[in-house]
C-alpha cells in the first residue's frame, strides 16, 4: 500500500470517529508515524484529503448498486435505466427484499462503507455544507431514483398507479429508519433485518394491488372533503 493509500485509509478512521472538524492533521499523521509537514507533501490540506476520500466512495458505491440492477442517472440525464424497469417490473417480492437487505447489509457491516457514513453522519453536524452533501447522498439521491422507478414501473402496468414521489417516501422512509436503529443498537441487527424484509414485502404485495392507490386516494379526499357526509346532512 502506498503512502498516499496510507493517509487516506488513516483519514477516513479519524473522519469516521471525529468528524471533519473535529480531526487535525496533526491527528492524520501521528498514527502512520510521519510529520505533519511530511503529510503536506501528499496533500495540500485536510480538505483535499477529505475530497479525495467522498470521491472514491462514490465511484465504489455506485459500483455496487450497479450490481443490484440500480444505475443513478448520471448529471444532465433524467431517464431511470431500462435495465432497471425491466428488472423491478418483474422481481418477486423475496428478490425485492434480498435486495434491498443487501444494500442494508453494506451499509451496516462493510467496514468501509461502514466508516464512510458514520464519517459524513458526524460531519453534517458540523458545516452546512458537509450536511447538505449527507442529505444528497443518503436521501435526496435515492428518493429521486426510486420515484423515477416508481413512475417507470407505473408506466409499465408493473404496479399501480399512484403518486411516484409519495410512494417513494412510503419505500424508503421505513428502510432508513431501521438503519438507524441498528446503528443505535447493533444488538437489534436481527429484528432491523426481519422488519425490513416484511416491510418491504408488504409494500410490494401493496403496490402489485392496481385498485389500492384509487382507494387510498379516494379515502383521503373523502377525509378531507368541505362536503358534508351524507350521514351529517341536516333533514329537510
């Protein structure tokens, strides 16, 4: 491993622990056993370091998703994958939710992966811009793919019709909510596990209903109508 492999590596567990903020370089350096000075030779700042490290993380995550059939549209292009629609049109519910598992999986047990969020989690806190950065990653970005999806799958007869961007937040909400938990409680992996698995089981069996959104949104207007009931009409 080279020395500039070294840095990073050491970084990313100070990051990991400290935050951005909270780590000098002085802190980078001491553990590998060089001088703060030596450390500027391979990097100009603490920043760029940091850069260096949201960069790589990116390239190998998207790396992975492309494995479970999950390719974010790239800047400039708006179109879900047609590998993608394909695949989610016609997936079970169990390869729905061994899927997502995988994901959860990574995220929590991938020692590098593992760091990477815990270093953007303790870093949003810090600067407004590491926070906007966070909420890019982890929500907005996959908010934004799983609604195109949806609409795709809509499209397509796949599931029912319904409010994409709503349905996206009925998916996804839930799966981040366990994560949580288990990052919380490591000893409740098992339960988070079998929570999200009939979790997402359950939505799938939801969505492959085409008369349930109708209902539900009918339900709701119903609920919210200026319209008396015709129970609460006044008898002439």
């Amino acid at each position: 491993m080279s020395t500039k492999e070294l840095i990073l590596e050491e970084a990313l567990k100070q990051f990991s622990e400290k935050g951005f903020a909270g780590t000098s370089m002085r802190d980078i350096a001491r553990p590998l056993g060089i001088t703060k000075a030596a450390l500027y030779k391979h990097f100009e700042s603490k920043q760029q370091i940091f850069d260096r490290i949201v960069a790589e993380s990116e390239k190998k995550f998207q790396g992975f998703f492309e494995k479970l059939s999950v390719h974010f549209p790239k800047p400039g292009e708006e179109a879900v994958n047609t590998e993608d629609v394909d695949v989610y049109g016609n997936i079970s519910a169990e390869g729905l939710s061994e899927r997502v598992l995988t994901f959860v999986r990574f995220s929590m047990r991938d020692p590098y992966s593992r760091q990477v969020r815990r270093m953007l989690t303790l870093s949003q806190f810090q600067s407004r811009d590491l926070a906007e950065m966070y909420t890019k990653r982890y929500v907005e970005t996959m908010l934004e793919y799983d609604e195109k999806l949806f609409a795709k799958l809509m499209e397509a007869g796949a599931i029912g019709k319904g409010d994409a961007g709503a349905l996206a937040l009925m998916f996804y909400s839930p799966v981040v909510l366990y994560m949580g938990i288990w990052d919380r409680e490591p000893d409740r992996a098992e339960e988070c596990e079998a929570a999200i698995r009939n979790h997402v089981e359950q939505f799938f069996q939801l969505t492959k209903a085409p008369r349930f959104f109708g209902a539900e949104q009918r339900s709701v207007s119903a609920g919210f109508s200026s319209e008396p009931s015709p129970q609460g009409r006044s008898r002439s």
